[in-house]
C-alpha cells in the first residue's frame, strides 16, 4: 500500500523528487515538517497507545526534525508536567528500547493547552500555540488533530477548530483531522456525525482509525489474496464452505459502563471491525494499492452484503453471567458496576451475512464477538468444502473434517493451514493437521504496533487504511435491521458463562445450517 | 542450548540437528534465510555472531559461522550447534576448519549440506572479505553477498576493491549506514518549494568511505556536480551535506556524532537524533531486502564524477 507517495499539497503533482526511485527500498518514508493536537490527551487510549507509538515512530526515525506534540485537556499541568505523563506512558508501552536522545529531542516539542471544550479563550490559545510552533520547531502548518474524545464532544470541537481558524487550510498547508470509533450508533447518527465533521474538515482531511487495518495481519490478507497463485483460484463458492470471522475477548465490561451500557457488541465491533475484516476477505482484486481504488474494491463489497433472513434464527446475541472464569471469580453484566441491572446491553453478538456477487453466492460469512469469552482472539476462518469424493474406506476418513486456512490476527499472528495427512502405520487413516505460518516465528519482532502504522499514515497523508464515511454508513445500513430486530424482540440476550464461547442459541444458529462454530 | 561436537562431520552435525528438534523441538521451522557468516576463529567471531543473533530477532534465520582455524594444522572440523537462549531466534551452527578444512573451497562445501532448502542464502564477512566477493566460493552459494569496508584494516583499499569488482547483490555497510542521511535528505526534498538542486558539497572525515558514497549517490540522482569535502572536528564518519538551491541551501549537519540539524532557508534549525549505526541495526536493515540493490551500484559508479575538495568544511553553525 505504499504506491501513489503522495506529498502535501498542490502544485506537487508534477514534481518528482529526484532522491527518490521506486527501486530504492531502504528509504523509509518520513513524514514532512508537521505537529499533532490530541484531545483527550489524558485518556486511556492517549496513554497506552498513542503516546508510545509516537515515541517508538520517533526512535525508528520516521518523525520529521521539529516534530511538535500538543496535548489539549481539562487538566490543569504546565508543558512539563505534561512531559512527564507522556515519559511515564513511554516507559511503560513503548515497544522500542527507550533512548535518552531520541526521548530529549522530541520532547523538545511538547506543548500542553489547559481548558475545556466550550472555553473560547483555550482554543485561541491553542492556535496561538500551534502557530508559534510553526516559528519555533518548523512545523509548517502542518497539523493533525486527534480527536480522543466520545463522540458527543465532537459537534463543539468542529466548531472550536473551525472558530480559532485552526482547521483552516491553505496553499501547501495541511489541517487533518483524527477520529475513533464509535461512528455514530446507528445510520441516522452516522450520518449526522459525518455532516459535523465533513462541515469543518472535506472527507479527504478525515481520517477514521479502525485499529484493526493497521494490524499487519489484516494487511497481509491482501498480500495472501492477491501475491499467491495458490488461494485466488479456489477463494470463491465452488470450493469455499462458509467464512467465520470472530473477534473475542476474555475481559468483562467493568469501568466502561458510560460507554457500553445500551450500546453493546454488535456496534462495538460487528458494525466496524469485522465487516472491516469481512471486505477485505471477500472483496475483489483491486486494479492496484491506492487507496482510492481499495476502498472502491470494499465499498463494492460491502454493498453486495446482505443479511440472511429469518434474523430470529440467523442471529445470536448473549450476556455474560458470573462465575469463575480461568481461575477468577467473575461478576455478569448486570452485576458489573454502573450497568443497570436490568440492562438488556448484549456482550456476545453473532450474525449471518451473504455477499451478494458471483464469487460467492450461497456461501455464508458468520462473524461473531463477545467479551468475557474463552481466550482473547481474533481470527477468520475460511472453511473448504469436503472432497467431492473420497477413495477411502468410510473408517479411513472418519476423523478427517473439513480443510480450513485460518488467519490468526491477534493474538500469535500468522495463518494456520489445517488439512488431512495420513496417520503413520500399517493402515490408511486420515486424520487432520495443521500447518503453520507465525509472523513472530518469520519475521519476529519488526511487526509495528497498528497506531503506529496509522498515526504516520495520517502525518503522511496516505488514506488507504482508513475507512471512508460511505463505509462506515453502508456498514450500519447492514447492522441496523439485526438491532432493529433485537429491540424489537421480547426477550432480552440469552444468558452464557464467562470463559464459555457464547450462549446456546449462536450454537443453534450455525446447527441450522449443519454447521458449527470453529473452536478458535 | 550449546552442542559440542569436536572432530565431526556435517553429515554429523545434520543428524544432530534433526534429533535436537525431535527430542526437544527447541528448532522452529520458521527460518526465512541462511546466513553463512566466514570469519576468522578468534574473539570477532563471538562479535558478530552476537550481531546475527540481534538481527535473527527480525529475521529467524539459520547462522552458519565459517571460522577458519590454523591452516597449518592436521585436518579438522570442530562443529557446534547453538539453541535456544544462546541462539537468539535463529540456530547457529559454528564451524571451526583447521588444515586443509580451512580454505575457501572446503568451507562452502562444509555449508552446502547446511542450507535450508529452498531459503534464500546470504553470505556476510564481518571483517576482511575476499576482494571479489562474488568469485568466492561461498560468495557463489549466496543471492546476495554483505561486506563492510570500514571493519577492514584498510577501509579505503577495501571500499576500492567494492567498487571494482561490484555485481548485482553485492551490498556493503558502509551503504547501509547511510540510509538514514539519505531518507532525511529525499524528505526534505519531498516538501516545497520544489526546486532544482544545482550543486551540493559532502563533508566527513578524510577515510570514510560512506562519505564517498553519499556523495557518490547524490552525483548520480541529481545530475550535478558534487564536492566532496574533509570536514574538521566531527564525531566520525559523515559530518554534513549541502543542497544548493535557488532559495537558499538545504544542510544536514552532525557535528558530534549524533544530533543532526537541518538547516533550511526561511525556517527555523531542526535537531534529529542521527546516531552512527551499529552493526546489528545495519545486518538487521540489509536482511529484509534480499534482492539486487540498483540504487547501490548507481552510487558507486557515481563516485567518479564527484569532485575532492581539499578545504575543510566548518561545521560551527
């Protein structure tokens, strides 16, 4: 996805940098002179994702000299004290070797803003800071904006950014801007959301993060796809049984009540994450690796998605109950603290989806999440159909199942191949196998973390990563009649326990078909 | 995990490999290269295998050390085999040939029973190389063939020999070690305003074949003429490059060694941490492209248009 370099602004279309030659594939692409705001800056995510991934960027060389970092929050810290929450965070997540002089010089950069959203006066101060940085570091007037924020804060921030003249482009200069999930909560809102943003930022300025993009498991779905002669031919409906895409946790939901609570797992994650993971599984090859044209390829995709009807039986929601789970004492959701305890919120959510298109009529896609399952894991699984004829004896290839090439996304990243192979001794017995491919066994340790990957992609202006809003609308637009449904229905999630793989009914969802769920 | 095997044979030192990953399945299978490492027996081995064993963390890999023993000596090959915590991520596999077994011919038929079959094979001499890398014998067993003329005793001599008898997948350090110089140079370049470079002047220490390099590199790229300066006082190695343009200059400069600045026209000075390179970090960056480097072999051929400047280039801003 590095084809189409794209430099910031007009006016550098037809220049050609003559330093740089496709050939030349030492030369790791830095970012030009620029600085990034985060809202939010002391939340959770800022801390244990963001700030490290910086740093780590900056001791892989990748930041360009003069890299400003501003951190914008209610707190009331001086530029130090703010330094000093940025080292702690650096030292306690950062993925590379901490080094004093990569650490002095980009601290260097650091600015904190104290003041709350509707504080007119902040926001000019932050202007005023983020010009004086151009002055003092050469940042450019270059400036991403991240927006670590929930979303209700969004409408007053625009507005701040657009009021301050903060968002305001010129000439070469650049102003992006950084949002995380959720978009919205359903299509209405989506949409919504995305005029808000849209109306101080154009699309092209906004950059959705979708963590999972940046994985480079996710990446290298593509480069499976679409580098080897051995999958594309049997990648379709002649050969392909069903596709499970799971994405579960072992965690419960304690302390995030605020967010989760009414919102649950099908929005959490079915709407962006797995359909993410799904368009990429399902789509088409792409004419080539700029972003225009593979977001062309998923919106394709997306829109031959359809859900599989009657949604009573084609879907599965579940809430965790308490227990012991792995040796600890759990609490169920409504027992976690802040949730109401009659809260209907689902923790387990499984839907079925067809992709409309010639490749793969009939072949259903599950994809299923939920906290408080088995293991953390995150995996698609596209399973084969048998061999259309076995010359072995029945008793020969009882124990043989279906063929199966698994992408493990995280955690072990890598692809597992599972296959029949004969059972060493004097008789014929066909039992399965796997094959293996770990990315830490092949390439170990130079696998990025995915903010970093995204936070350079924004500071580089390369969108493929990102979702754009026709996306994140069409993906709700596929997600809504199963909520819909859902609200609709009588009786709330079915009850499952921590440490099992979802509630009974996501089992019967799959049996219906004569199918059943991957153990992942 | 450390396996001696003294007076042994690679039929030997294959059969205990194999029974190493039965009984203990201490070997994953994972390799993606075999890096054959030829170096003297001595205490720049144990250097260098540690170098293979950083990068093996990048890039698992199966470490074949060459170390050539006494060749006065009766014929003799000491193998050890390293797993394990003593391995990094990949196996090393030392071979110590003494007498005969200690040339060049007997030690890349030594490695050929020792290759992954089907890996790619990389052939790295940590100190002296042979003067035409790709004419050794276990030069040949490799796609590409990785030197370093500043480890040798005579870095200019050696980086001549480079460039003489330079073919395709031929790669030195002393190129590698320029790739972050480069990167800032071509970013700088990337953002307006987008002009002409029509002249540039290299400074470094007067034996830095790196420094040659880069100026090399820029002669080619941007068809100007390049000067290429002895710098006073700097910290080793590059000190400073300068890109003329109508605006003003651009200059990259490194005074001690290891912060940079960038100095361009209408902006304020920009510091950059720019560290010499170790070794690992460089072998590390050489493994993950196994194929020819074009760019390479341009700049070498472009140092015979670079001009020697003799004043030196003051370096206090």
């Amino acid at each position: 996805m590095t084809a189409g370099r794209t430099t910031a602004g007009p006016g550098a279309l037809d220049w050609t940098n003559p330093l740089r030659d496709p050939r030349d594939k030492r030369l790791p692409r830095i970012a030009g002179p620029c600085g990034l705001v985060i809202f939010g800056v002391t939340g959770d995510l800022s801390r244990k994702k963001l700030m490290p991934a910086i740093y780590d960027l900056a001791n892989r060389g990748l930041l360009p000299p003069g890299f400003a970092l501003v951190g914008f929050a209610r707190r009331d810290w001086g530029s130090e004290d703010f330094g000093k929450v940025v080292y702690e965070a650096v030292r306690a997540h950062a993925r590379t070797p901490f080094r004093q002089d990569v650490w002095d010089k980009l601290a260097e950069g650091f600015r904190f803003v104290q003041g709350t959203f509707d504080d007119d006066d902040a926001f000019d101060r932050l202007s005023h800071t983020v010009r004086d940085l151009d002055r003092v570091r050469g940042t450019g007037g270059n400036h991403a904006f991240y927006l670590s924020i929930p979303p209700a804060a969004f409408p007053v921030v625009c507005k701040q950014l657009a009021r301050s003249g903060l968002s305001a482009q010129d000439g070469e200069q650049w102003r992006r801007v950084v949002i995380e999930k959720p978009f919205g909560h359903d299509l209405k809102s989506a949409i919504e959301l995305n005029e808000i943003v849209n109306e101080v930022f154009p699309e092209d300025s906004v950059f959705r993060i979708d963590h999972y993009l940046g994985k480079e498991t996710v990446q290298n779905v593509l480069a499976l796809r679409f580098a080897n002669q051995l999958y594309e031919p049997i990648w379709n409906s002649h050969y392909v049984d069903h596709v499970q895409i799971t994405m579960a946790e072992d965690i419960g939901l304690g302390g995030r009540a605020g967010y989760y609570d009414g919102i649950g797992a099908a929005r959490d994650v079915i709407q962006n994450h797995l359909l993410q993971l799904l368009a990429f599984t399902a789509m088409e090859e792409p004419v080539s690796f700029s972003s225009d044209e593979l977001r062309a390829e998923k919106i394709k995709v997306l829109n031959a998605t359809r859900l599989v009807s009657p949604l009573t039986e084609t879907t599965a929601r579940g809430q965790y109950t308490g227990g012991w789970q792995g040796g600890e004492l759990v609490r169920g959701l409504t027992e976690e603290e802040g949730y109401d305890p009659d809260s209907r919120t689902e923790t387990f959510a499984a839907i079925t989806v067809e992709v409309d298109n010639r490749r793969w009529a009939g072949v259903p896609f599950y994809l299923r999440t939920g906290k408080r399952l088995g293991r953390r894991v995150t995996e698609i699984a596209v399973i084969f159909k048998r061999a259309p004829h076995l010359p072995f004896d029945a008793t020969m290839t009882e124990e043989l199942g279906q063929n199966a090439l698994v992408v493990r996304v995280q955690p072990d990243e890598g692809v597992t191949m599972r296959f029949g192979s004969k059972v060493p001794g004097s008789q014929m017995e066909v039992r399965d196998v796997t094959m293996d491919f770990g990315y830490g066994t092949a390439f170990t340790e130079a696998s990025p973390e995915a903010y970093e990957r995204l936070i350079l992609d924004v500071l580089l202006g390369e969108p493929s990563l990102f979702p754009v809003n026709q996306e994140v609308e069409r993906s709700w637009e596929i997600l809504d009649p199963v909520i819909d449904a859902w609200t609709a229905a009588d009786d709330g999630p079915d009850p499952y326990a921590a440490g099992s793989w979802g509630p009974e009914s996501s089992n019967r969802m799959m049996a219906r078909t004569g199918r059943t769920w991957r153990r992942p | 995990m450390i396996v001696d095997l003294p007076s042994s044979t690679t039929s030997a030192v294959n059969r205990k490999l194999v029974e190493l990953r039965e009984s203990g399945g201490v070997m994953a299978l994972g390799r993606v290269l075999t890096l054959v490492m030829v170096t003297d027996d001595g205490g720049d081995a144990e250097d260098a295998i540690e170098a293979a064993n950083a990068a093996s963390r990048e890039h698992p890999c199966r470490v074949i050390v060459v170390a050539r023993g006494a060749r006065k000596a009766a014929p003799r090959l000491d193998a050890q085999i390293r797993v394990g915590g003593d391995a990094g991520a990949s196996e090393v596999i030392v071979l110590r040939g003494y007498g005969p077994l200690a040339s060049e011919e007997a030690g890349a038929g030594m490695v050929v029973p020792l290759l992954l079959p089907d890996a790619p094979v990389v052939a790295w001499w940590p100190g002296e190389a042979p003067a035409v890398p790709s004419d050794d014998p276990i030069g040949r067993l490799a796609q590409r063939r990785i030197t370093d003329a500043l480890s040798s005793r005579n870095p200019n001599k050696a980086f001549e020999q480079r460039r003489a008898g330079h073919v395709a997948g031929d790669t030195d350090l002393t190129w590698t070690r320029l790739t972050h110089w480069r990167a800032l140079l071509a970013t700088a370049l990337d953002n307006p305003p987008h002009e002409a470079v029509t002249g540039a002047v290299v400074a470094g220490e007067t034996v830095s074949p790196s420094t040659d390099l880069l100026a090399g590199w820029l002669a080619v790229r941007l068809d100007v003429k390049v000067k290429r300066s002895p710098a006073i006082d700097n910290g080793g190695g590059m000190s400073s490059v300068q890109l003329t343009r109508r605006s003003g200059a651009i200059e990259l400069f490194r005074p001690d060694g290891r912060t940079a600045t960038l100095r361009q026209p209408g902006q304020p000075d920009r510091m950059i941490p720019l560290n010499r390179r170790g070794v690992p970090d460089c072998l590390a960056e050489e493994l993950r492209r196994l194929d020819p480097d074009e760019i390479y072999a341009e700049a070498l051929a472009g140092i015979g248009r670079i001009s020697r400047g003799r004043t030196p280039v003051n370096l206090v801003p």
